[in-house]
C-alpha cells in the first residue's frame, strides 16, 4: 500500500512514517522542512505546505491513503493563520483525495474539539463539541474533523478521525521539553487543587493507533466516517505525574500553588495585552492554559477498542522509563 503522512516531521507524524516504513509500506511524507533522522529509510519527501493546493494534488497522485496529522498546534496566534493550516490545509486533502480515487484518509484531530472549560471525565464520542471554543487550534481542529467525517463516502473515500490526547515520549520537542525548562527557572506553579486527572497517549500507542486504523478502515466498516478517543489505559493525576517525571530527573517539584479563578483571571490580562501590543510568541499564561491546567479531562476509549480493537502496546511504566531516559541524554 501507498502512504502519504502529511506533517511528516512532526513528532507524531515522523514516528509514523518510521512504524509505516517498518511494516514494508511504500511511505512518503510532505512537510515545510525536510525531516531529521528519516534519511537512510526509503522514503519520498513532498517539500511544501497542506496550504498549497497543488503540491497537496501532486503529493497525492497515485496514493492509496493519508494519514493527516499536519497542523498548526498552541494556543496563541491569528485566526486566520490556524484556519489557513487546520481548515484550508484539511479541505486541500480531502479535495486531492477525491480527484486522484484516494481510499483511506486516517485524520488527526484533537480532544480539545470538545473541551469548554469544564471538566471531562470520562465522556465519550458522544459528547457534544461546543458552539464556542476556547482558542483558535481547538475551534480550527473541530471544523477540519467535521469536513474529514463529511467526506466518508463521497466518491469511495473513507475517513476516521483518530482524537489522541497529550503524546509524549522520546522525540517530543515540545511538550515535556517545555515542562522541564520552565520547571527548572522555577516559573511553573500548581493550577488548581492539584488532583485533576487527564489522559495522556505514549507516542508508540498514538502511532499504533493510527497505523491500526488505516488497516482497518474501510467504507462499509463501522468506523468509516466516525470519531474515536484513543489514549493509554488509564488517566494520570497530572501535576502528580509531572512531578514523578521531575524527580527522576533530579529537578525540583512544582510546589508553588495559584488558584484557577486567579490564573483565568491573570490570562485575561496578558492576553489583553498581548493583542493591544502585538506581541510574539506565546503568552505565559492564557484563559485557555489556565483552564486546561486545573481540570479534569480524561475520556472513555471504548468505543475505539470495540469498533476497531484499538489496544496500547507499551504500559504506563515502561512508557514513562523511556521518555525519562530520552530526557536525560
């Protein structure tokens, strides 16, 4: 089989063209920069943005499926600029698919489509995706997963949406990376009470789960044109499992503590000002980090272990073991 991964020199997308190369697919991948660490795999390299339509059409000539995991991800930026990448970007994908007989497109979509601030425990696809967002990348996401589910069907394309949540592990440039140098300059504090749980994916199960799904995918098989939850098996106490991570690695816990109505309400401002100035980068803090932080947001996978067999492939333990020691090198 023919594979495109589009964002294959992101984290996730990388990881899978590795696991496709692996298993003898005939694999390509396109993306703005050349990826690091894919050079003596046989694999072809599209140069170019989801946004350009026609390097989309030609990276997708004689394909048999995509897996899209390209997108402008954070919390920070124009609308504009994550709606050119998540939607444009998206709807480039699907339009190529349909004019060169396409059959599968796997899609990368996000549990924070579904995320309004309050707590999620334990929801499943049946949960509703707000009307109103609480930043660009979630609002962005959720119009793309709705254009990818439309589309199953639509001239033998199947689609399904995979919603992996927090992917970690060795390769992550972002995410830890990030937790660890803000922990180190003593700027992180505990939002909340401290004890809400959240679902994390290790990146070996999150790429398991889309290599799965687009073995499974078919158009007359249940999971065509739906979305599903994937992550490990069981949530984390998230400022628990942070701190875990950190004293492994020698670096002082996050003890500071600040209350969630007051980092909201401190989000607010340095948001404010972000925009009256026109401010790069990220902000430090914004009511949508603030939210995030303080609640609960785990999800119930079953209908991905049941519709498809989704089942992860490396324990909380030895997950954790590894991305600890991909850290400290």
């Amino acid at each position: 089989m023919r594979v495109l991964v589009t964002g294959g020199s992101g984290f996730l997308g990388k990881a899978i063209v590795k696991k496709l190369v692996e298993l003898n697919y005939e694999v390509s991948y396109i993306s703005r920069h050349k990826a690091k660490g894919l050079d003596d795999l046989d694999v072809k390299w599209f140069e170019g943005s989801i946004e350009n339509l026609e390097i989309v059409e030609d990276s997708l000539k004689d394909q048999n499926a995509v897996i899209h995991t390209a997108a402008k991800a954070g919390y920070w930026g124009s609308r504009q600029s994550y709606y050119q990448t998540n939607v444009v970007g998206t709807q480039n994908i699907i339009n190529a698919c349909v004019k060169h007989k396409v059959n599968k497109l796997v899609f990368t979509s996000s549990p924070s489509i579904v995320f309004n601030g309050n707590d999620l425990k334990g929801v499943d696809e049946s949960i509703e995706i707000p009307n109103k967002h609480l930043c660009y990348y979630s609002e962005t996401k959720s119009i793309a997963e709705r254009l990818v589910l439309t589309a199953n069907g639509n001239k033998n394309l199947a689609t399904v949406s995979i919603r992996p949540h927090l992917i970690y592990g060795p390769g992550d440039n972002h995410l830890l990376p990030r937790v660890i140098k803000s922990a180190k300059a003593g700027k992180l504090k505990i939002v909340g009470d401290g004890l809400n749980k959240v679902d994390v994916i290790y990146i070996d199960n999150a790429v398991e789960a889309h290599v799965k799904a687009l073995k499974v995918l078919e158009l007359n098989h249940v999971m065509a044109g739906r979305a599903y939850f994937v992550a490990d098996d069981e949530p984390v106490i998230l400022w628990e499992w942070l701190n875990h991570i950190l004293n492994e690695m020698d670096i002082k816990p996050i003890s500071k503590r600040i209350s969630k109505s007051t980092a909201y309400n401190i989000g607010a401002v340095i948001e404010f000002f972000y925009k009256l100035f026109n401010m790069s980068g990220e902000p430090p803090m914004t009511r949508f980090v603030a939210e995030s932080l303080a609640t609960n947001h785990y999800f119930n996978c079953d209908n991905a272990k049941n519709d498809w067999d989704y089942k992860t492939i490396v324990g909380p333990k030895n997950s954790l073991s590894k991305t600890i020691s991909s850290l400290t090198r």
